[in-house]
C-alpha cells in the first residue's frame, strides 16, 4: 500500500537492504544519502522501513529522534 500511494504521489521510494553484515556504519550512510537526498536535493521522498529491518535498537532509536526532533544526534560527525 506504502509503494502504490508513493506511486500515485509520485514520491521516491527509499528503502535499505539488511545483509549479514549491515552495521551501525552502514545504517548512519544510509540515513545520510536519505537526508540528502530529501532535503539538499528537495527530492519528495518516502522512507520505508519495515519491522524485519530491526537489526539494532539503535535504528529505531535513530527514527524516533529523526520524527521527533528532526535530526539523529552525531550523524553528520
């Protein structure tokens, strides 16, 4: 449903690939190109993220300061 509404809306759909080695690093990148991708380049953009995609705590905890104060503490450090 995520994927036809963003259709419609015609916003560009974002969403990581967990491997057997996707890490902290990696999931800062990831939160990176996103940010960039939606606010530099002012692309209209949908994050979609997926309960199966909790590798850690800390990619929740990411998220929820992300929507809640609008930035993830350290992220561009």
């Amino acid at each position: 449903m995520t994927r036809l509404a963003s259709s419609i809306g015609e916003l560009r759909v974002i969403q990581i690939e967990i491997s057997k080695t996707y890490g902290k690093n990696e999931w800062k990148e990831d939160i990176k190109k996103l940010l960039w991708s939606a606010g530099r380049d002012n692309n209209p953009t949908v994050f979609l993220f997926t309960d199966s995609q909790i590798k850690e705590e800390t990619f929740v905890e990411d998220i929820n300061n992300l929507l809640n104060t609008g930035e993830v503490p350290n992220l561009f450090l």
